[in-house]
DNA sequence: GTTTATGCAAACTGTTTGCATTGCT
DNA sequence: AGCAATGCAAACAGTTTGCATAAAC
C-alpha cells in the first residue's frame, strides 16, 4: 500500500549473503516488503519505477533470482503463464498461509484457517518422505484451486 | 514403457463430452494411458510420432488443453519452464498421489506415504474454505521440494 | 582499483493463434 | 453436408543472455 521507509530486513540478510546492496536492489526489497498481494516481475518494474526510474526489468528478474535463491522471497506460480512473487513471512511479519485460487478470474486468497493443522502434518510428511526418498526437503507447497462466488455463477464461457 | 492396447477409458469420456475422436486424440490418449512419468507436451508429441506420424505439435497442446479441461488429465506445473500432464488416477487403475520435486536435477518422486492423512485434512480443509470463502473448490495441489540424494551433495553450482 | 551489478537489445522457449485444408460424424 | 479438428507458420509472452558501462565496495 504505502511504501515503507523502514529499513528492510532483508537488506542485511543480502549483505550477509555477500551480495552488494544497490539502489535498485533496496527499491525491489521495498516493493516488496510493503505489498500486500502477489506480485508478478513486471508488477514490481512498475512499483519500482517511481522511487527509481532507472531501474530495468532486467534487473528486477535478477534481483528475484538471488532474493529466491537465498530463501528471502518465495515464488509461485498460480497458472496465468507469469511467476509471482512474496517475501517469505518471517521477514515481514506475517503468518504463513497457502493459496486458494480462482481458476475463472485468477483471484487470489491467502488463507491461514487449518494452517496448524496443515503445518504439522507437512511437517510429519516431510520427515518420512525426507527419510524414505533420501531428500533433503526445503519448501513444499499447497494450493486450492476453484472458481470465486463472481465465477462460479457465469456460465463457463471457455 | 509399453503402449497399451486396450482401448482407454478416456477415450468413452471425451466422445461423452461431444468431442470427436480422432486419430491422433486416440494416439495422444493411448501415450497418456501408457506412461510412467508426468510428460511434457513435447514428450508426449515425440512419443505419438511414431504411432501418427501426421500428429503436429500444436494439436497435442489443444487435444491436451481438451483432456485438462474436462478433467481427464491434470496439469502440473514443476517449476522447469514447461508443464508436465498426467492421467487423472480414475483413468488409469493408479492410486492418489502428491509429487515431491528435486529443486537439482528435477527429479520427481510420486508419493502416497501418508496419503490418507493428507486427503482427510485436504477435505476438512476445502469444506471450511469453500464456506468461508464462498468457492467452489475443484482441484489441490500439494508438492516437496527440496534436493534429491544425488544433488545434495553436489555443490550448490548455481 | 576490482569486481559485481546494470541497462539495453536481442535471443530464447514454451505456448497460442490465424487460416486454409482435412476428416469425423 | 456440415462442422470440428488439424497442420503449418507466424505471432506471442515471459524470461534469459551477451556485452559494454556504471556503481559498490
């Protein structure tokens, strides 16, 4: 919504990465740390540009490969052809959640109801499949796809 | 691994859809019903060839456009740039599964460890969301990622 | 002063579309 | 016969890459 002045966290943890904070890096970080929604690459180009206009989508496409590298931003994809991306959640505060999305319209609803329930059977999972298949586990993924009240009621005109 | 003779059961579905039946939608039908792995539309192409040599790229992507749609094959997306298909378990005798995603080497594990838990809490889960969030809820998702034995050994080289 | 990051333009890749032709039903 | 499905080539969209320049450290 408003674009926070408050330094980011991340910027520290990309320092300790050993990665250069630029200024185009900071504005990404801020972006990023102050949106409410998912956003896509061109998404961010746009919000960046204001607080640095000579920022290049190149380097927006760069800056979220290291900051998904590193673990600091998730990816996602929800199926309209164009990654989205979010800060993971202990760098902003917020509470882990997964998606429901809607097939129709591409909304997309963060939800956290069950997610303890959820976490803890992941976390079960995750530890037999870890030793069963010899996976190191890093991140897993859960999403509900379906139609939203505006969609579900339309005829299905695809 | 061998292609199968029988004449799939998708095959009844889709001419009760009020799609037509073509020689290469059976070819495409018949890849689908044989295989092992989750393909990609390239794959399955490769592997329709020699079969029906006359099949062409683009009809494999709107024949498989069709068999997702009506919900004979799903469509997964693994993070690799290309989406992988994969008969829907009622077409083929196989049993519910989740996938888990080697991050390295792309690897990818089927499972069904745990799969009735999962399922239960998918449930209980999609009954309070659909609710709450006035959805009508399809479809989930539920993927691991992590690294596979052979990469996480390997230096991370990227 | 070195080295990493950037911007631009061009390349790339998977997927989609227009259109004339073929082939189910 | 009538209409859905096809193949080909071209268009498309998001993302990646090469390279000379600029900016962190």
């Amino acid at each position: 919504m408003k674009s926070r002045q408050e330094p980011p966290l991340l910027r520290g943890k990309l320092k300790g990465y050993g990665y250069r904070i630029t200024q185009g890096r900071e504005a990404i970080m801020n972006v990023l740390a102050g949106a409410e929604d998912h956003l896509s690459a061109e998404d961010i180009y746009i919000k960046v540009h204001p607080a640095y206009p000579a920022i290049g989508l190149t380097s927006v496409y760069r800056t979220l490969e290291v900051l998904v590298t590193t673990g600091l931003v998730y990816k996602f994809d929800f199926g309209d052809g164009r990654a989205r991306y979010e800060i993971s959640e202990s760098h902003r505060g917020g509470a882990h959640h997964h998606h429901l999305v809607c097939t129709g319209c591409g909304r997309i609803v963060d939800y956290a109801d069950f997610i303890d329930e959820e976490l803890a059977l992941l976390k079960k999972t995750e530890a037999g499949l870890s030793k069963k298949y010899n996976f190191r586990i890093i991140n897993h993924l859960i999403q509900f796809y379906g139609f939203c009240n505006k969609c579900k009621t339309k005829k299905n005109e695809k």
